[in-house]
C-alpha cells in the first residue's frame, strides 16, 4: 500500500515567520494529496489539497508544492500565527486517504 | 450543524465488553470511511462505504470489528470482547463522490469517540 512520511515530527517557529512542512510518498502513481491540520482532542481539518497535474496551488496563508519527480510534498504556511499550532498530516488518496505519522508545530510568542 | 456527528465521544470500558460507536455522516454524502488513531500516529484506514455497501476492510479490522452502514446513512462501528489494544480514538469521515471517483474526494472529519479500554 501507499506510504506516507514526514521528514520532521516536531517544528518550532517564532510567531510571523513563516512553517514548511514537508511530507514524502511511495506510490509515483499516486494523484491526489491533502493536508490536513489536528488540533488537540479534535478530528483533522482539511487546509488545502492538490492533484497531480499541479505543482502549486495557494489558498488563504498556505501554499502546498508537489515535485512529483521525487515524490515530495510540502506546506508553507506564510506569517504562522498561535492559531496555527497543532500537527499537520499530509495524506495520499485513492480510494482511501493514507496518513503520514504527522508534524506537530508550535508556535513560539 | 451539518458536519460530520459521532457518538459517543468517550467511552471507557473494562477488557472483554462490546462498544458501539454512530457516525451520522453529512446528509448527501455517499462515502463513509472509519479511521483509527493512536496516541502520536496519523490516522490508520479501517473500511469504507459507497452508500450502504461496504466495500473495503483493511487488515487492521479484526473478525472482533464490524461496522455497517443500513440504510447508507448513518454508520456503527462495533467492536465485541474489546482488549487493551483497541483504545485509540476512532474516527468517521465522509465524502460525496460518484461511483466511479478513484479517490477519495475531500474527507470531511468528525470529532471522534475515544475508546479506552481498562
């Protein structure tokens, strides 16, 4: 099956900088991808998703980059504010979503 | 609210009782899926539905777990003789997708029922 992974489990970041958080795949077939956000005692939020005709798609603070080259995705969320901490998943969909083990991001004030 | 609903939220139960969790789904979503999630670890699929039929269980369900989904609306999650290894939150996600989408659509998250077992 499909195998996701983080390159970081934790990351800290000082409050108005800016988070990348990147995420490698197995499966070069793969073609549709999803972050999501998991704040504490709640389930995961969709941020943003991107399909595999695109390199770049932007939504509102976040950006997502797929280099499907080397099988590796990435989010960059711009002027990371407290609001932002929580872990982030990147996960790889076909029929199933499939999960990386997650990246948990503080936010230092 | 029209997100994803699932009770209970917390369950805690001694070794060798049955649990039962209900996921109400967004009403037009045709695709429910359920999810386990252990302490530090991204959410492990566990099966899904297209309407009322199952259509894939992983390896992770056990014959101890079983889920249905009747009348395509409303989905239970049950797990008989619950052991120790089974606390982990479990979670229902859905989606709307036609027959023949490939994947997944965007998976709408409910907030989960934790499951611990003593």
């Amino acid at each position: 099956g499909e195998s996701v992974g983080l390159h970081l489990p934790t990351l800290s970041v000082q409050e108005g900088d800016n988070s990348i958080i990147n995420c490698a795949y197995s499966n070069s077939a793969s073609d549709y991808f999803i972050w999501y956000k998991q704040e504490s005692g709640k389930g995961p939020q969709f941020i943003i998703d991107i399909r595999s005709n695109m390199d770049k798609r932007q939504g509102q603070r976040v950006t997502v980059l797929l280099n499907k080259t080397v099988k590796h995705l990435s989010l960059q969320i711009a002027a990371t504010q407290p609001g932002d901490s929580a872990v982030y998943f990147c996960a790889v969909s076909d029929y199933k979503l499939s999960f990386g083990a997650g990246t948990t991001v503080t936010v230092r004030a | 609210d029209t997100g994803v609903s699932q009770n209970p939220r917390h369950k805690i139960t001694k070794r060798g009782q049955n649990v039962t969790f209900r996921c109400d789904p967004i009403s037009e979503h045709n695709r429910l899926y359920w999810y386990r999630q252990t302490l530090g670890q991204g959410p492990e699929f566990l099966t899904y539905f297209q309407n009322e039929a199952q259509l894939e269980k992983s390896r992770l369900l056990s014959d101890r777990f079983s889920a249905e989904r009747p009348k395509g609306s409303f989905s239970t999650l049950e797990i008989q003789r619950t052991e120790q290894g089974d606390s982990a939150m479990y979670l229902c996600a859905s989606s709307l997708r036609g027959a023949s989408g490939a994947d997944t659509g965007e998976l709408f998250f409910g907030e989960g029922s934790r499951l611990t077992v003593l």
